[in-house]
C-alpha cells in the first residue's frame, strides 16, 4: 500500500489532467459551449446585471469606478428591464428552467441507490456518472438563479454572513435560505462522491471504495437529492397568494416527474460516452431497468396531473384558481385544435362554440402542457406496448428523448407563469421571455454541458480503468 | 451477509451523523428561533419619549440605525447634486429651476425617527365615497421619490362591478370614472399583521417595525423578488433599471427606511409615508383625497377615527381568507359621493354604464369633470 498523500495527489492530478484529453471533436464541443457560456455571461454582466454591479461596486465596496467603465460595466445603462418579468410576473424563465434541472439533478443519486445499496455491478459502473450529472444540472440551476437574482454580489456578502462576521443568521423563516443550502450541499456531496469514485478506481479492478463510506455517502446524500427539490418546491407550495401552487401536490409531482426526466438524460449520455470511449461498457440491463423506472415516474407524473385538474375543474368555485388552472390547460389555440375531437362537448361543457379560454398573450402555458400529457401518455403507451423498443439502444434514446421534452413542457413554464397569470389583483399581464433571457439561459446550460463534459472525462477513464479488465471475459 | 451489511450501513450512519452534529451547534440554534414577543421589543429613551426597535429588524442598536440613515443620506445627496448641476449646466444657473434643485439638495435630510412604544397605525378607506380619481396615486409618487421612469405606481385603484367585489377581470387602467355600477378599491400595502413577505425574506431585509409598519431596507435587498410573489395584494414593486433622482421634483423630507431613494433591483413598497406619519402628520394620499374617503391613525388610541369608524360602520378587509389580518380597512359610509338620491337628479350625474357611453354621445367623455358641473346645478334647485 502506497502513501495515502502520494495517493491523493495522483488523483487531484487525474483531475487536471484527463479533462483536456481529447480529440478534435471533443475540443470542438467545449470551445462551442464556452463561447455560448462566454455569451450569456457577458450579456447578462453588461446588460441585465450592470447597473446592480456598478452600485454594489461603486457604491458599497469602494471599487474605482473608472475599472468598471473601462469593462464596460456603466450605471444607467442595462437593468432587468431587458427581461419581461415586471411587478406582476417577476419570474420567469431563469426560474422555470432552475426548477427542471434541480429535478434532473435530484436523479443522480437514484443510480447510488441502486450500486452502492442494493450493491448492483451493472449500476456502479453508471452511478459515478451520475453524480457527474448530478453536478453539471446543480451548476446549470444556480447559475440561472444567479441570473435571476437583481443583486448578485450583495446576495453572496449576506448569505456568507454567518461565516463571515458574528452569529447573524440569515431569516430562518426563508424556505430560500434552505434551498440554497441544501442545493449547495448536494453540489459538495457530489463532488466528493465523484473524487472518492475516481481516488479508488483510477487504481485498476483491485481497488474499490471501502462499504461503509459508500453507506455514509449514501446516508447523506439520499435525503439530500430527494431533499432539493422538494424544498425547491416548498418555496412555492405554502404560498397563500399563489392559489395554484398552494396544495401539498406540488412537491410530490416536481419529484416524480424529476424522477423521469433526470435517468432519461443519464441513459442518452451513457450510450453516448459507450460510442466515444472503447472501454466503457455499461449492461444493457442496466438501461432496459432505468428506462422502466423512468417509465413509471413518468406515470405517476401524468397521475399527479389527472388529480390535480379533477381538483381544479370538477367542483371549484374559487374564480381566480379556476382562472389560473384555464391558463395550465385552455387557450385559444389549443381550444381550436380539440374543437375537431371534442365537437358538440366542447359545446356541452364551455356553452360556447367560439374559443375564448385561456389567455391568448400567453398560449405557449397551455401547449406545453398539452405536449407533456399528450406526449408522455404516448412514451408510457410505446414503453410498455412496444417492447422492441424499450429492448433496442435506438428505441432507447428515442423513449429517452420523449421523455424529457414531456417533462420540459411540465415542469418548465407551465408550472411558473399560471402562478402569475392572471394576477393578484385579477389582471392579465402577459411574460414573454424576451432575446436576452433566451440568450443567458442558453448561456447557462452552455455552462453546465462544458462541466459536464469537463468532468466526465476523468471519471469515464476511472471507470475504465476499473472495470475496463473484467469486460475482456 | 445480512450481518455484514448491516454493519456497514450503522458505520455508515454514525460518520453521517458525526458530519451533522460537527456542522450545527445547539445553543445557537435555540438563539435564531426564538420567538419574538413584545417583551422582547428593546425600548429606548430618546427625548423623553420612548421608542422601540423591532426585534426582526437586522439593525440592533438606534447608532446602527444612524449610522445606516448617514450613509444614505450620503448617497442621495450626491445623486441629488449629480441632478442638480445637470439641471443648471442646461437650463442656466439663474434660472428659477436650478434654484429650485438646488434648494431641495440643501434641506435634504434623511431622518431615522424610530417607532413610538404602543402604537399601531390603521388605515380606514370609504369605498362609497372614492370617486377612482387617482389623485392618492400621483402623490405618493411625488411624496416618496418613486422613479418616475418606471411607472411604478404604489397605490392601484382596482374598478370592479359593484354586485361581485371579486378581483378577478378588474380594470387598472381605466381613464374614465366614476361610473354609478363601479366601485373604486385603491389597493396599496395592507401593512398585515401577519406578513407573508417578511417571512419568505431569506436576508431580513424587510421587516415589520414596531408600529406596524412593514419596511423595506434597499441596502440589504437582494432582489429576488421572492415578497413579490408571496404578498396577496401586489404591494411590492421592484425597480426593474437604474433609479433616476430628480433633484426638481425630489421630496427632500426623507426617512431611512421610507422614500430614501431606493436602489437598482430592489424592492420598494407603501410605508404609509413614514416620514410623514413619525413626526405626528398624516399620510400624502389621506392629505390629497378629495372627498375625504381616508383615515389614518393610530389603532390603539381611543380618540382615533379608525376606531370610531370599525364602531360605527364596520370594516371589510382585502383576501381575508390570505390569514394576513390586514390593518388596512374598507367599509361603506353613509353616503355616496355624489349622493344617489339627491333631490336633482342629476347632480347625481355619474357616468352612466360602460356600455352605454355611445348612447350618451359626448356626455361620458366629460367624465368626473362633468359631474362636478352638475353640482352647481344641484345647488340651484
């Protein structure tokens, strides 16, 4: 047995080192995601966060301003004005896209559960990818929270504060101070779960993580993943105001519906990683299992939909819920496309044959809702009926892919904007998310694939490292 | 194996529960949840009368406090200057404007009068008496140095149907009234006795001042717009670009948590014109209103028209159903302004229904104006 600090340090070099191994293809891939990430950075810096940045510089840490204007950073210029979110829909698409990737990072730590618990090979070889997964989706989910906030700098000084100065502690009461630490502890959490995966398995098939850390990892870890995002859904769900997150469904259907998105991701990368890298080789049990247990959070998901509209169609008299749920379901065009199906129904139920449900400003809530029933019904439909399908890697990535579109027309939009729209004073402000949003969000998951990638690197050539000897016989 | 396994999996256990009780020390988390009651206030003697500090708020001591109001004073009156010497580089320094802006940087004053001890300001509305005319709306904007760029707004007048109170299809942007099927609410803060946006607040930049009034702390503020989204009444407003000091129209009487002028991305909201109301006056809007549909005063005091008004009359809140317990009251008066049945009929001349303004030809266009020439008629008869 070697030196454990000679040890340490071969693997804190495998880090530096295997992330810019690669072939042109590779280089390819990470220089493009780092000039979109390059992009939206500097969009959201010299637009939407310039104005915040130069008061928080200028004004309270003493910066020179003259620096500030020399990197083009001025103070009456820029300002979340650029954005459409306004007084009466203050969030919008930085916070819809947080919410889907804290959910498909929620999923990582499913594949632990699986290796490192019921001790299943074919599931180690994928769990530390999954981990990687899990980092790259928390990176995605608070930079576009970063995004989203107006004082970045100063929310970083106060958030530090209990380290930083005396006891001050930030409001207990805030379900935000608990989303951020808990989505900050399962980043940390994965990023140690990583570096004890690569410490050991770099070393060749005769090494492995001693059992009892893996159930400590596991013991931390578990609540934490299940723990992110359904504190990401506690902020929402005891909202007085917001009437149609106000039930205790919410929490439960952001799980479920993580539960299908984020294994449906982990598999398309997987089958990905297995092209580019020889020696990777994950079962294909391993897959045929995943995409069951996606299969059926998928169903529990669209489940979760059909109670939550019995609730809000069947009996409610409560008009501004009723008004909100119009918005996740109806609108104009989604009115005449079912006319054709529905034909004297649609009389029947809304009185009407002309199509005024909904909101038209913002129809796009009520299609997206309609891809995730229509199409997740149709995934669950392929996945159990066909099983050629589920059985072959192209049905695979085909299922997979289904999958997570559905789940982006549920989790995303849809689930923030009614929430606004209308109001609480009963008016309709629409939110259309506008260029620069679109651009930073892009930035965002530009970020978050490169980190992805950055970190995959290494922890596939562990993998191989590993396993790649058992796979000769 | 079972065994085996369970071992692993206590081992495992302990080393989590190890890294737990490293991370959090008992005794201070007792400190962060106490529970804050009146005893708990800290009361100071400042000029004989006693003043209090809630215990939510993140300043502790009346010197921070200062400390805080000099530091803005600082701020606005640099901006304020900024303004001011742009305003005489164009218009010429002696003309009346540059006078007038530089005055108004020169009495620029940020106050940081503190909460008396057992008072609870109450506002009290006439919802039969608001004519919709706006005019509390444009004051508060020049009273508290709202960006006038922004049209930000800290009062709405919601126009809803006067059979169905529901908030729900209202008008706010209306240009006519007052119409006789309409009833006028001006919405502002409802300064809750239960706040949800202090609550959600994850950095104790807003809180709840001992006399009631909810504030916001611009320079805490971290613009997450989390208030926002958990207040039932749309009260809060953030300033979505760069805050533009006027120095001609700014309102040099300032207090450190009022109409101080606020920060890029921050939150700003209704204080009942702190600045006002600690020094013994009366809110802008209540000053304004021209028929007298307000009150203000001080919920704990016998001799207040809040009082006597829930006595009389009875007081209805916005969303009681939200469990914020408003201190924000409406009731219906006993008259209408202009009365309904007054003996000439048409010095009751409102508006007639919205949809019959065609009918009317050019008489709905005269709106509340042409009400008010009626009333002369009135008189005659």
């Amino acid at each position: 047995m070697s030196n454990p600090i000679v040890e340490l340090l071969k693997t804190i070099w495998w880090f530096i080192k295997y992330p810019f191994k690669g072939d042109w293809r590779g280089w390819t891939w990470i220089f493009a995601m780092a000039a979109l990430a390059a992009y939206g950075l500097g969009i959201w810096a010299g637009v939407q966060a310039a104005p915040a940045i130069y008061t928080q510089l200028v004004y309270h840490m003493g910066v020179d301003p003259k620096l500030l204007e020399q990197a083009g950073i001025s103070e009456y210029q820029g300002g979340m004005i650029y954005t459409d979110m306004n007084d009466w829909v203050v969030w919008g698409l930085y916070i819809s896209f947080f919410v889907f990737w804290v959910g498909v990072a929620a999923a990582g730590v499913l594949f632990g559960i699986a290796a490192y618990v019921f001790r299943d090979k074919g599931f180690m070889r994928l769990a530390p990818l999954a981990e990687v997964q899990a980092v790259a989706a928390i990176a995605v989910a608070l930079l576009l929270v970063l995004a989203d906030i107006g004082r970045p700098i100063r929310t970083l000084l106060l958030l530090a504060m209990p380290i930083v100065t005396e006891f001050r502690f930030p409001n207990p009461q805030s379900m935000f101070d608990y989303d951020f630490t808990v989505l900050n502890g399962y980043l940390l959490v994965n990023i140690i779960g990583i570096f004890i995966a690569v410490h050991w398995y770099r070393r060749g098939p005769k090494f492995s993580p001693p059992k009892w850390l893996m159930y400590a990892f596991m013991v931390i870890a578990a609540p934490l993943a299940i723990g992110i995002h359904t504190v990401t859904a506690f902020i929402s769900q005891p909202l007085t105001a917001r009437l149609i997150w106000n039930n205790p469904l919410l929490a439960p259907r952001y799980v479920a519906t993580a539960l299908a998105a984020g294994p449906a991701l982990l598999l398309i990368v997987s089958i990905i990683a297995e092209k580019f890298y020889k020696g990777f080789k994950v079962p294909k049990y391993v897959y045929e299992k995943t995409l069951i247990v996606s299969t059926a959070a998928l169903i529990v998901g669209l489940y979760f939909t059909l109670s939550e509209a019995q609730e809000l169609f069947w009996y409610t008299t409560e008009p501004v819920k009723r008004a909100q749920a119009l918005n996740i379901f109806l609108s104009p065009l989604t009115c005449e496309a079912m006319k054709p199906i529905l034909k004297d129904f649609a009389f029947f139920f809304t009185g009407t044959e002309q199509c005024t449900w909904g909101y038209p400003q913002v129809s796009y809530v009520a299609m997206m809702s309609w891809v995730w029933i229509i199409l997740g019904s149709l995934t669950v439909l392929l996945a159990i009926f066909v099983p050629k399908l589920r059985k072959t890697y192209k049905g695979i990535v085909l299922l997979s892919a289904l999958i997570i579109i559905a789940v982006v027309g549920e989790k995303t939009l849809p689930i923030i904007i009614p929430a606004y729209v209308p109001n609480v004073l009963g008016t309709i402000v629409p939110y259309t998310p506008t260029p620069l949003e679109w651009a930073v969000t892009v930035g965002a998951h530009a970020a978050g694939l490169m980190v992805y990638m950055l970190l995959a690197r290494p922890v596939l050539k562990a993998i191989i490292a590993h396993y790649g000897s058992e796979e000769e016989h | 194996m079972p065994s085996q396994s369970r071992r692993n999996l206590l081992k495992g256990l302990a080393a989590a529960g190890a890294v737990g009780v490293m991370s959090i020390s008992r005794d201070k988390v007792g400190e962060v949840f106490h529970k804050l009651s009146d005893e708990e206030l800290r009361s100071y003697l400042v000029e004989g009368e006693e003043y209090v500090i809630s215990a939510q708020s993140p300043y502790k001591t009346p010197e921070e406090i200062k400390k805080l109001a000099e530091s803005k004073e600082k701020y606005a009156k640099q901006k304020c200057w900024e303004s001011a010497n742009e305003i005489c580089g164009r218009l010429g320094e002696d003309s009346p404007e540059c006078a007038l802006a530089k005055k108004h940087c020169e009495k620029l004053k940020v106050k940081w009068t503190l909460a008396k001890k057992g008072v609870r300001w109450a506002m009290a509305l006439d919802v039969n008496k608001c004519i919709g005319c706006r005019r509390c709306a444009y004051a508060c904007v020049q009273e508290n140095n709202v960006d006038r760029t922004q049209g930000i707004e800290w009062i709405k007048v919601v126009s809803v149907h006067r059979e169905e109170l529901e908030l729900l299809g209202v008008d706010l942007e209306y240009v006519k009234a007052p119409y006789k099927d309409r009833v006028y609410i001006p919405v502002a803060c409802n300064q809750c006795e239960y706040p949800p946006c202090i609550m959600v607040c994850p950095v104790r930049a807003t809180w709840q001042e001992a006399d009631g009034i909810v504030v916001v702390d611009s320079y805490r503020c971290i613009g997450c717009r989390y208030c926002m989204t958990a207040c039932p009444y749309g009260a809060r407003h953030l300033n979505w670009k760069p805050v533009q000091v006027d120095a001609l129209t700014l309102n040099p009487n300032m207090h450190v948590f009022g109409n101080v002028p606020r920060e890029v991305h921050t939150v700003e909201k209704c204080t009942w014109c702190i600045q006002r109301t600690r020094d013994g006056g009366t809110t802008a809007c209540t000053e304004i209103c021209p028929v007298g549909a307000r009150a203000f005063g001080n919920l704990h005091d016998e001799n207040s028209p809040i009082l006597r008004i829930i006595k009389e009359y009875g007081a209805f809140v916005l969303k009681p159903g939200a469990g914020t317990k408003p201190r924000f009251f409406y009731y219906f008066g006993p008259a209408r302004t202009p009365p309904i049945d007054a003996v000439n009929p048409k010095s009751s001349n409102w508006l007639g229904m919205p949809g019959e303004e065609g009918g009317h030809g050019g008489h709905g266009g005269e709106g509340a104006m042409g009400g008010e020439h009626n009333m002369g008629h009135g008189g005659h008869a």
